[in-house]
C-alpha cells in the first residue's frame, strides 16, 4: 500500500495519491480484498505517509492570564457590561397607546466565582447608576481586587464613558474609576475590539438575554425586574460551591465615605501598540518598544507614584511578562466635577 501510495505521488499522471487513489489503484491492479478507503486512510496515517498536517491546539491560558495575581486565582476580579437595544413594544387597548419602553442591563461576574448580577434599567445606564450598583454588589458580596470593564466604542478606540469618563481632553478619570480607586479596588480596561478579555461577561450576557429576555414576554419593566432577580438568585445557588471555592473578598470597609477628588492607586490598561511600537491612552501616546509592534501589552498607571508602566503580554506565554518600558506621568491636578 505503501509502495503503491510513493509511486502514485511519483509518476501518476493525475497526480492523486491520496486514499481514494490508493483505493483505485488497488482494484485496478487485481488486488483481492481491497481495504475501504477509510481503511487505507486510517493505515496512511498510522504509518505517517500522509502530507496533511494538523493544527496544533495549544492549551488556553488561565482565568485572567493577563493579572499574574489573578491568573494564580490569589485575587478575584469582577467584569461589567451592558446590554443595550432592548425594547418592549407599546400597543395596548384603548385610545391611549404605549410607547416603547427602552430597556439597558448593567451585568457582572465574577471571575473565578462565577457570581452574577444584573441591574436592568428603563432607558440607558448612566455612571451614577453604575456607581450604585456597584457599591450594592461590594456591601453584600465585598470587594475584588480588581474590576474589569469593556464598552469600547466602534467609532473610536475608547471604553464607554459610562465607565472610563468623558474624553473631550487628555487625563480625564470618570467617576466609576475614581468610586473604584477610593475603595482600594484597581479598574481594569479590556483592549477595543478584542476578544476573549470580557468572555466571563459576554457569556453570561447570552445567557441572560436568552433566559430571561427571549424566553417571556415581558410588557412592563417590572416584569423584567422580577424575572431577573429570580434568575440571579437562581444562577447564584447553582455556582454556589464555585463561589464559595473563589478566593477571598475584601470586607467593604466601614464608615467608608466616598472619595471622588483624590487620585490613588493604579489604573491599568490592556492595549495593543501599533506598527511603530507605540501605545495610544488618556490621551497620551507613549513609546514603548519598536520590537513590540502590533502587539498586547498592559499599561500600568501608578498614580501613587507618578508613572506608567508597559509590560509585554503573550497568549502563548502567558506568564512571560516583561517590563517593557517605563514613562513618567503626572495625574490631573483639577478639580474633579461631581
């Protein structure tokens, strides 16, 4: 088979030499009980006589590679997003006809525990709004290390203002980063249009959009209310071994009173450079390395002691992450606008 296989490749004037071509020429030559062709595929291959190569599956790298603290599953860290373009439709008897109720979801997860939340909204998620479902979520549940969130925009390589702040001008930290910064708990922004950083919470988006949006019908926002809150307390008692197994939560602090105007802590930043090596945030574009082009990298703002620093980051190696480079910063001095 073998040697049939080495001379079809040779001299075949077709110049198949595959199974199926094997199969042909076996027959054509008289050969008694000729092998089916998946028969003679299967020997090819055990035999190692056929060209085609496979792709090589690499493992995934772990639950927040990116965060060596997280990725070793020392410290928690929750995702946000938002859902948005929902609409209950009016109609209705009667003169009067409703008018369609917009409806936007803030969602969490937790990382390594698995636990959700899920605030709908009659109309559009605000910053405010956020800041108090997230202080509700850490006084029951206490605080992660780290709170990671997406939004970015298909107009702009930005995270939505919701969660990162306006960008009208350069070193602009929205309130959502200074609630977290005041609590000790580092915000994280995942690379636009990247996949993979966000997938905990875009799961669980598809999740519950499919479980509680598109499985009823729903005709006010209560209805939405009610249905989620039951699938939340649902969703938490399945993970509950998970969320008890997760690592350990911050108590939130007592007699805390929120800090809006003073600056501490880091802020980090995952980004991929461009063609010349360079990395475009806070309205800033920094030199990085000309090596590292077209490549991710955390950018990690030390307010506390006034720098940035680039780290490289790799799929493959997730835990080769070298200090690429390091740039001086100083954070805003104006007084922030609540």
């Amino acid at each position: 088979m073998l040697a049939i296989r080495k001379r079809l490749k040779e001299r075949s004037d077709l110049g198949e030499y595959g199974a199926e071509a094997v199969c042909r020429e076996m027959t054509r030559l008289g050969i008694k009980r000729v092998p089916s062709v998946r028969t003679i595929g299967r020997i090819l291959l055990r035999r190692g006589a056929l060209d085609g190569r496979q792709r090589v599956r690499r493992p995934p790298p772990p639950r927040g590679w990116y965060l060596p603290d997280v990725a070793a599953g020392m410290v928690e860290l929750d995702s946000f997003d938002i859902v948005e373009g929902l609409v209950i439709r009016g109609g209705g008897g009667g003169t009067a006809k409703r008018r369609p109720v917009c409806i936007e979801v803030l969602n969490g997860v937790s990382l390594h525990g698995g636990l959700v939340a899920s605030w709908p909204h009659g109309g559009t998620v605000t910053a405010k709004s956020t800041m108090a479902a997230l202080l509700m979520h850490w006084r029951a549940f206490g605080l992660p290390a780290y709170v990671q969130f997406d939004g970015s925009t298909e107009l702009a390589e930005v995270n939505d203002r919701i969660f990162a702040g306006a960008h009208a001008r350069a070193d602009t930290f929205g309130r959502v980063i200074r609630l977290c910064l005041s609590l000790g708990v580092t915000p994280v922004f995942a690379p636009p249009r990247e996949t993979g950083f966000q997938a905990a919470v875009e799961n669980y988006n598809g999740r519950w959009q499919a479980k509680v949006w598109a499985r009823f019908e729903h005709d006010a926002l209560a209805s939405v209310l009610g249905r989620s809150d039951r699938f939340v307390a649902a969703a938490r008692l399945r993970s509950a071994a998970r969320i008890e197994a997760a690592p350990p939560r911050r108590p939130f602090p007592k007699g805390w009173v929120v800090d809006l105007q003073t600056l501490r802590g880091r802020v980090i930043f995952l980004r991929r450079s461009d063609a010349s090596g360079r990395v475009s945030l806070l309205g800033h574009t920094f030199d990085v390395d000309g090596n590292w082009a077209n490549r991710l990298a955390r950018a990690e703002v030390d307010l506390d002691n006034k720098r940035v620093r680039f780290h490289a980051l790799r799929r493959r190696k997730p835990s080769w992450q070298p200090l690429l480079k390091t740039h001086p910063y100083q954070p805003p001095t104006w007084t922030f606008t609540e």
